[in-house]
C-alpha cells in the first residue's frame, strides 16, 4: 500500500482512524477476554499476559514485520523499545482512571505472579543491552544467540504463571465470575462462542490499524524529514499503545486489576521477542545495530518497571492526584527521561 499520493490532511485523518479503530477494539477486546478467561478458568495473570498481551501487541506485530520486509528497522526497532517506555506509563492511566480514588494499582493488583513478570521483563530488556555490545556477525540460525534466548525465557515466563496462577488459587473466583456474567447486566452480553468471535474480529481490526499506522508513519517521517528513530520511540509508540490504554482501564473497571498489570508486563516482556522474528524475515542481526536512543529507551524501561515491583512490593495505600507513589514517580521519571533523549539525538 502507497500513501505518498495522498495529501496530508487525508494522511492525518487515516493515521487518526487506525487509532481509532485501535482504541474501540481494545475496549471489544477486552470483555471479550475476560469472558473466555473466566469461561476456562485460565486466571487473570495469565489471560492478561498472554491472550490480552499478544492481542494489544498486533500494531507492533504490524509495523515490525513490514519494517522487516523493507528493511527499515529504525523505525520498528524505536517503536518497540520505545513502546516499552510508555506502555509502562501507561499504568499510570490505569491507576488514575481505572481504579482512581479507591485504592492505588498497585494496592489492587500486587500478586507474587505480576511481581515474577516484572522480573522476566527486566531480564530480557537486559539481555536487549548486553546483545547490542556484539559484533552483528555473531549469527546463530540467522540472527543472535541472544534473539533465541529471549524467546526462551518468554516461554518461561508464561510457563511459570499459568503454573503459579493455579497454585496461587487465581480460580477461586471462577464461580462468582460465571455468576455475574449471567448478570443482565453483565458487561459482555454473550457467551464463550459470541466473546472468542469478538476476539477474531477485535484482532483483525487492530492488526489491520497497525499497518495503517506503519504505513502512514513512514510516509510523515519521509514527508517532513523527522526522525525515525523520535518518531517511533514516541509519536508511533504511543498510538500502538492505545490498546494497552483503553484495554487497561477497561480491566480495572471490571476489576481485574492482575489481568490489567499483566496485560503490561507481558506486553512489554513479548516486544523484544518482534526481533526474533523481524531477524529470520529481514536476514539481518538487528539487536547488535542499536542506536543509542534505542538503548536509553530500554534502560527507561527497566528503571520505571523497577518503580513499579518495588511498589507491588511495599504496596502502600498512599496517594498523590488519584495515583498510587509508584505511579507519581513513573510518571515525573519519564517526564524527565523525554528531556534527557533530547540530549542524545
């Protein structure tokens, strides 16, 4: 698809319908899973990690498969690592207006599991760092060793939660969970067959968005000289992270505040497995080729998920402007990582 023909306000007003249509389907998305999680009894964490996260993730799947093909990885590679940054931020919206006055996030959801997929994010955002000191001849079944190894530890991860999630007694609220879905009033008017249709759908029309998104972005970018690398750590991240926003705050207000946390953990943890992917199609080791700003935009997503474990950790029930500590410090210390890019650009 070409869009250098179009005109820039039809360009504006498509990039602004992708994220749109990003925005409604995340909040479809959303009941939906929660209807099949609770159908199969798989647990919050895990539905928020796996089937939420992969789910609201499809934008990026979009722009880092295309970029591959194209082999513009400026672009991807930004959007991902920067996309880390700010979907951590946005469990500062969560906390705000998902939760509010009640009680902070962290209060909500601060379960050993959340706290294991903290920890799974920052080893593999850490393997990201190590894995840009190699040389990109350091090829392992067309890309890095470490590409692999991140892909493992995902694995892992999502092994170990679904795991602790049935240990943790995670379905002791399957029973009460079936009952309010039978509620007239239910959120999600439909059973399981309705809610797994919804997901196709929702998945289709946000994997789609995200091409538009990829497609128009590049097309800015080439249009008005702007830099890939800003503009995808940035601008592009946070439209692709529109679906983390509205799914999260559509979680909390039906109180599934673990599958809310989860859909950011495990979304941020399944990003750096893109590169594996975008590797073995492009043919290129790309983790080795970081620029800088790729690298300070992972070190600014270690920092603010660290913030927030500690939280999950101490879990005080303290609030500043409708948002826990943890949520006021991510949100100051990204503010203030956005002014320090600017002095490595």
């Amino acid at each position: 698809m070409d869009f250098t023909s179009i005109a820039n306000p039809f360009l504006f007003l498509l990039f602004a319908a992708a994220t749109a249509a990003i925005w409604i389907a995340g909040i479809r998305l959303t009941k939906a899973i929660d209807v099949i999680t609770i159908h199969f009894d798989l647990g919050e964490a895990f539905g928020g990690m796996v089937f939420l996260a992969i789910v609201t993730n499809l934008p990026e799947i979009a722009i880092t498969f295309m970029a591959a093909k194209h082999h513009a990885y400026d672009l991807a590679v930004s959007n991902l690592l920067g996309g880390v940054a700010i979907q951590t931020v946005v469990l500062v919206l969560i906390d705000v207006f998902g939760v509010g006055r009640s009680a902070p996030l962290t209060q909500k959801g601060h379960s050993s599991i959340l706290v294991l997929e903290g920890v799974a994010l920052i080893l593999i955002l850490t393997l990201v760092l190590m894995a840009k000191e190699f040389p990109s001849t350091f090829i392992f079944f067309r890309t890095t060793p470490f590409e692999w190894l991140i892909l493992f530890i995902w694995l892992g991860s999502i092994f170990v939660v679904a795991k602790r999630s049935r240990k943790a007694g995670d379905s002791k609220k399957h029973a009460q969970k079936m009952e309010e879905m039978r509620h007239p009033h239910a959120p999600f008017q439909g059973g399981p067959s309705l809610a797994i249709w919804t997901l196709i759908i929702g998945a289709i029309v946000t994997l789609l968005a995200g091409y538009v998104l990829e497609v128009a972005g590049e097309t800015m970018i080439s249009r008005f000289h702007m830099s890939g690398a800003l503009f995808g750590g940035t601008l592009l991240a946070l439209c692709t992270a529109l679906p983390e926003i509205s799914t999260g705050i559509a979680s909390a207000k039906l109180r599934n505040y673990n599958m809310a946390v989860s859909d950011i953990f495990g979304g941020n943890a399944f990003l750096p497995v893109l590169f594996l992917f975008a590797s073995l199609i492009g043919g290129d080791a790309i983790i080795p080729n970081l620029n800088p700003t790729d690298a300070y935009l992972t070190a600014l997503g270690i920092f603010l998920t660290g913030i927030y474990i500690i939280g999950m950790v101490l879990h005080s029930k303290k609030q500043i402007l409708r948002m826990g500590i943890d949520s006021f410090i991510v949100l100051i210390v990204y503010v203030l990582g956005l002014l320090g890019l600017g002095f490595i650009l």
